[in-house]
C-alpha cells in the first residue's frame, strides 16, 4: 500500500512500539491517531511522533466507540488498525489470580478482538484495509510464569488467523508481529522506558518491520513474522 496520506490507527501509542510505529509512519506520509490511557503522556508521544491523540481505554466497549468517532471525524476513513495495546503479569500457577487473568485478556485479547470488528466493518465496505496484531514470541511457546500472558498471545494469534480465514476474501490483509524482548516500559508500573542494550532490540527495529510489510503491494501479504534480537547473550 502507499503509505502516503493513509489513515492509520494505533493502540497502545503513548510509549514503545506504538509511539515509535506512530513516528515512522507519520515519516512516511501517513495520516495516524494513537490511543491512550494516560493523557499527559499520550500527548507527549503525539508531539514526538506527529499523530494526534485520543484518550482512551480499550478495555471499555464506550471508549472502542468514542475512539473511531473521533478518528473517523479527523481521518474521514480508516485504512489500517495496528492492535498494539498489551500488558504482562507474570505469577506461578499457584499465585496467579483470577483478576489478573481478566485484566490481562481485557487488554491483550478482547480489547483488540473489539477494535478490529470495527474496523474489518469499515474494511468489508470498501473492500481494502490492514490489521495488524502486535503478538510475541511468546505466542508461539509458554515459558515459566507464562501462564497467562503466553495464553493471552497464543488467543491473539489464533483470532488473528481466523480473521485472515474470513477477511482475505474482502481483501483485507490481517498480520501479526511477533517481537521477542524489546526494551521498552512494558510491565513496568513506573511506565519508564528501558534504554536498550546495543544487543538488544529496539522499539525501532518492530517500527520499521511494521511500515515494511504494509509497504507491500496489496497484493500480497506477511501472514506472520517475528523478530528476534541476533546475539542477546553477548556480553
């Protein structure tokens, strides 16, 4: 797709991989929002990054609504939805709890399972449009502790291949990225970004994967990928 005055939206875009897709995008020409919890620091991503900013809780079917509306109003369309929004809880089986599930899966399941039926609607419509899920590696194998955010990936993977099994036909593109460790504020309660080691991935190198498979043809499609730091373990 040309990513030049392409309306893009994007959950989660106040720290991390969203604030910097949010930035390499607007670099390219595109038109993008970027949805947050927090509206201090969503405003300070939306003035780095160059999109423009809603408040907003994607655990909450009122804020989905009220967050296309304004997109929509500012945009006049939609040609991408880039499900971004996730958090971690990390307990051992026997001290996880079942409020900790629920946030989880609120934020890493239902949330984006909501944002993208509102979105494939606009999509069937005109026959075109993007979803891209921003899963882990921790989609393709549990880990210790893993128990729940491993669970709610491996279900953000599976929605996302279901919806390729029923929107390819309306020539819909529905892809999921897979980061391994990125330093970012990810399960930090401070909401502190981490600076990364040179070893280590960046929110950059997700950003840039991101704006390249969009930048494919419409006629093709990335099903699924993951990036993986080369040598972490150097010293």
């Amino acid at each position: 797709m040309e990513l030049q005055n392409s309306r893009i939206l994007i959950t989660g875009g106040s720290l991390g991989i969203g604030k910097e897709t949010a930035k390499c995008l607007v670099d390219a020409g595109a038109l993008v929002g970027i949805t947050g919890r927090n509206a201090e620091r969503l405003q300070i991503a939306a003035d780095y990054s160059g999109a423009f900013p809603i408040v907003a809780d994607i655990t909450k079917p009122e804020d989905i609504e009220r967050t296309y509306q304004e997109f929509l109003a500012h945009a006049d369309g939609l040609d991408v939805l880039i499900n971004n929004a996730g958090l971690g809880a990390f307990p051992t089986l026997l001290d996880a709890t079942l409020e900790q599930y629920e946030h989880i899966f609120r934020t890493n399941v239902f949330g984006p399972a909501l944002m993208a039926q509102k979105a494939a609607a606009i999509f069937i419509e005109q026959q075109k449009g993007a979803i891209i899920n921003i899963g882990s590696t921790a989609s393709l194998r549990g880990f210790e502790r893993g128990g729940i955010y491993a669970a709610s990936k491996f279900a953000l993977r599976a929605m996302t291949e279901s919806w390729q099994h029923e929107l390819r036909k309306h020539s819909i593109r529905v892809m999921q990225v897979n980061p391994s460790e990125v330093a970012t504020a990810f399960n930090s309660d401070e909401r502190i970004e981490r600076t990364a080691a040179d070893n280590k991935l960046r929110s950059q190198e997700i950003a840039y994967m991101i704006k390249s498979i969009l930048e494919l043809d419409d006629r093709a499609m990335i099903p699924e990928f993951s990036v993986w730091a080369t040598n972490p373990w150097k010293q």
